[in-house]
C-alpha cells in the first residue's frame, strides 16, 4: 500500500466553476436542481414539476406578472396567443396553493388583443396606472386592464420598433421605462428609452446610440442603468447610467461593459451584474445576429467596480456538441438578491437548462452561479429547443418551453412529501490528488479504496445514487454506480473495497470525478473518500 490521502467535501455554496480542477473546496462542475444557499453545508433538493397549463400547446405563454386584480387580491397574468391565431391572448392564476390557484393546470381567460403578433419582451404592470403593457406588431404599445381582464387598447401609443425590451417601474420616481430599437432607415431616433409617467407618453425620454440594441434595463440607486449590445453582433457592449433626466442630454455614466452581446442587467446586492454571451443562438432579439465567428459558446458573467465590468466568472460550452448551442433568453427576476434566468448550454456532457441563478451566502462571499431547476423534471431539452419565460411566484416556479416545436408549461407541484422524483444533480470537481497538498498530482495512479455519502436522516422515498467517472471518461455522460442508497433514517453510505460494499471501485486511474442523484426528497451533506497513491506514469511502480 503506498502514500493514503483523504478527501472531504461538506460545503457547497461555491456554485459552478468551469475550472474543472478549481481548488475551492466548496464549488462544483454542476449542481442542478438542488438549494445549496440557506444553509450551504447541505445541499435541499426541489420538488418536480409538472404541467402548468392544460392548453400550453395553443395558448403558448411565454411571459408573466403579477398584478392587483380586485381589491386586495393580486394575481398571476400570462401573455401568450389566442389559439389558432398570432395576436396575444391574457389569462390569469390566483396566487393561493389550492384547487383554485396554483394546484393545478387550469387558467382563465381574460382578454384577448384583436391585432398585430405580440413582443413577448415586454409585459409589466404599472400599478400607477392599473394597466399592463405589451408590444405589437413593431408599430405599438398595447395596454391591459388588469383589474377587468379586458383589453384597454391594442393601439395606446405609436412606436415603430424592431427591438423592446422588458420595462421597469423606477421606485425613485415611480415611472415606466422602456427600452426599443429601431433598425429601419430614415431620419430620427432609432434607439432610446420609452417613459410613461401616469399616463403621459415620451417615446425618446433619452435617445441612444443607434448602433447599439439597449437589451436590459434595472434600478440602479437613483439611476436606471441601460445594457446595450452592439447591433453587429461583432464588438464589446455597453452600459449607460440615466439620472432620469431627459432634458439633459449628457449621460451620467458610460461603462465597457466587455465582450459578447449583454442580453441580462440587474442589480444584486448593491453591485451591478449582468450577463453576456459570445456564440451561440439569440432568441430574444432577431435583430441582434447569432455570434457565429467563436470556436465555443461562451457565457460572461461581470460586475461593476468602480467604473470597469469585471469579470467574475466564464461557462465555456463543451469543445464536443457545444457550438452554437447556448442560448439566453432576456427574461429575468430577482429574488431575495438573486438574479434568476433562463439558458441552455452543453456543458460537461449533457445538455443543462432550466432556470439558473447568480448570487452569494454572504456579502463577504463571491458571486456564484448555480443550475436551480431543470424546465420538465428529467426530461433533458436538446440544444435547438428554446426557453420562453418563467417566473417564480413563492414557492412554485413556472417555466415556458419548446421541446420539438411543441410548447409547453411546467410548474412546480402543490406541496408533498413524496414529490421529489427529479434527479437533484451534483457534479464534483476532478480530483487528480493534488488537492490533498501531499505531493501527488495527475502524474501518479491511484486506487479508490473507500469513499462515503452523508446526508440528513434518510426519509422515507429518499434514494442517493452514487457514481464515478475516471481519466478520459471525465466530462462525458458516461458514469459508473457505485452504489444505490435507500436505508431509512440512515445518515451515511460507505463503500470500500475491504469489505466489499457496493460496486467494486475504481483502480490504477489519475484523476476521478463524483456524481451524486439525490430523489425522494434525501438531502445531502457531504461527499468524502480515501485514495491510495500507487505510483507515477514514468516511475515503474
């Protein structure tokens, strides 16, 4: 027996890293479909989804808000089409987890829009006004009365566009501002900011530069901060901070905001943080064009220090299947000081998306990225589908899709002790044994002689899989069981060679990875194993 080394993991609020061999104890390659912030040494799995809407296939929501609906009640509005047609149809869900509400897949229609298809970008509510706001057509903004569920007007303000954005109700004034794009030719503005104050239209409050898509728009202490992409695909983009004062022309900031086209911008925790992508498809935004020139996807994820985007951290797609595979759609939400959005990418040998999240544990701790919830349980979408909006309403997360040109809704189930049948996912980083700080790395063959999976005391339906991937195998779907844990009350599972408990493990390998598949409900608390160093590739053992 040679040199034994032992390795622990009992934190996992490190999110994702891309760095496959990173040496934070606490990240991962992949974590899916579990909560690993409220308490970040144990990792709580989600519920599984189901529909969210029996008529998804022709009402095809794909943006959502909530508003005052009657007296005090609010509830969950949907845009989507009238079936058989192109114009937008409205229906609404009572935000109450019952029968009546969120429990299940019924939604009631409300209005219905008479003309033009609809810019899914944009739908808000204005409280101030008691009115939704849409696209359409590329000619208006369309209003909805919430309160009535009817129709307001299809034609409430000119505005020839071929580019909106989702709109935002600064809380300094308590104004709608939109952001548009107009690539047609002619004189005039072809790029600004829409503002609706009470009522009172301005269609360029403030004009932008017309080579720039201004894609996101949020709150930014007293400013509204505008990211923009460059129209050409080609270049870096570009934030703008707007005191809000349209009779001064001069913007109060203008801010590099890198490479890649910025499709996300929010403000988390204090700090401005937006995401970027760099190859893959743009659905969103048909005028910005899909960035075909890079060799691999790349998603850049920044934050602003001082008057400089810095970068904080890069998701490359996979060198196999992963070109011109990601895609980012523009909807997003904060929540408790997350940044919540949609993306699928190809990343370390599958297809991952759903609703991902950007955030920290504290304000002392870096910002993180993490695979919340996958869109429909473990049925994985393949690269060409698109994710269509979402939005996360308490507990329950709704997430629009389409997975073979079929659209479809998916919502979280009522909740139950026994609806944990999605896979939570937790994909280690690759060990080589350099990270034991013993002076052993991927030069020296190692022996798996025992390694172990604790969690809370194990529920009734809990069930943790545990599997392994070794040398060339590391970053493909391929993986190895080692053993299939579904003791009640149980709060670890060790295999080890010795005594021959579960599969046989793994010999004369240089660097391992761990997966963990945590169903019914079974949360996980720590990953731990010992290694036997047996030699290196060029001394003879």
């Amino acid at each position: 027996m040679g040199k034994i080394i032992e390795t622990k993991i009992d934190r996992f609020d490190g999110g994702i890293s891309n760095n496959s061999r990173d040496r934070a104890g606490n990240v991962a390659r992949m974590a899916s479909n579990f909560d690993v912030f409220p308490f970040p040494r144990k990792m709580t799995p989600y519920r599984n989804t189901e529909s969210g809407d029996e008529n998804a296939s022709t009402r095809r929501k794909r943006n959502f808000l909530v508003g005052l609906r009657t007296g005090t009640t609010y509830s969950l509005y949907g845009i989507g089409v009238v079936s058989g047609e192109v114009y937008a149809g409205f229906e609404y869900k009572n935000l109450t987890a019952d029968a009546g509400g969120m429990a299940n897949a019924a939604w009631t229609a409300a209005g219905n829009s008479t003309s033009g298809a609809p810019n899914f970008n944009l739908w808000v509510y204005y409280r101030k006004t008691g009115l939704a706001y849409f696209a359409r057509n590329g000619s208006h903004i369309g209003t909805y009365t919430v309160a009535s569920g009817a129709l307001a007007s299809d034609t409430a303000q000119a505005l020839t566009y071929t580019e909106i954005g989702q709109g935002v109700v600064h809380s300094k004034d308590d104004i709608l501002y939109i952001p548009w794009y107009n690539n047609a030719g002619g004189a005039g503005a072809k790029s600004g900011i829409l503002k609706n104050n009470n009522g009172s239209w301005s269609n360029t409050a403030l004009a932008l530069p017309d080579h720039l898509i201004p894609t996101s728009i949020s709150e930014y202490g007293n400013f509204l901060a505008i990211g923009c992409a460059p129209a050409s695909g080609i270049g870096n983009s570009r934030i703008f901070l707007w005191d809000r004062n349209e009779t001064v022309t001069t913007l109060s900031e203008s801010i590099d905001a890198g490479s890649g086209s910025l499709i996300i911008l929010e403000e988390i925790d204090g700090e401005l943080v937006w995401i970027s992508q760099k190859g893959g498809v743009v659905t969103s935004f048909s005028t910005l064009p899909n960035t075909t020139t890079s060799h691999r996807d790349r998603v850049y994820f920044r934050r602003l220090i001082g008057n400089v985007g810095v970068k904080f951290f890069e998701l490359h797609s996979d060198r196999a299947g992963g070109i011109n595979s990601t895609s980012i759609p523009a909807y997003k939400q904060k929540i408790d000081n997350r940044l919540f959005f949609q993306m699928i990418i190809q990343y370390n040998g599958s297809v991952r998306d759903g609703v991902w999240s950007i955030g920290r544990s504290s304000p002392s701790a870096p910002f993180v990225l993490v695979n919340e919830q996958k869109t429909n349980n473990n049925t994985a979408l393949a690269t060409g589908d698109t994710l269509n909006g979402f939005i996360k309403v308490g507990d329950f997360l709704l997430q629009s899709y389409t997975s073979g040109g079929t659209y479809g809704l998916t919502k979280t189930v009522i909740s139950s002790d026994n609806n944990y049948s999605e896979n939570s996912i937790y994909e280690s980083k690759t060990f080589d044994g350099s990270q034991a700080g013993q002076g052993t790395d991927a030069t020296h063959y190692k022996d798996l002689i025992e390694v172990a999976v604790t969690t809370e005391s194990m529920v009734t339906n809990g069930q943790i899989v545990l599997a392994y991937q070794v040398d060339e195998n590391i970053g493909t779907s391929t993986w190895t069981t080692i053993f299939t844990n579904t003791t009640n009350d149980s709060i670890s599972h060790v295999a080890n060679n010795v005594e021959s408990l579960g599969a046989a493990l793994p010999k004369s390998y240089k660097q391992i990875a761990f997966r963990i598949l945590s169903t019914g409900g079974a949360e996980v608390t720590g990953l731990a194993f010992k290694e036997d160093v047996i030699g290196r590739k060029y001394i003879a053992d």
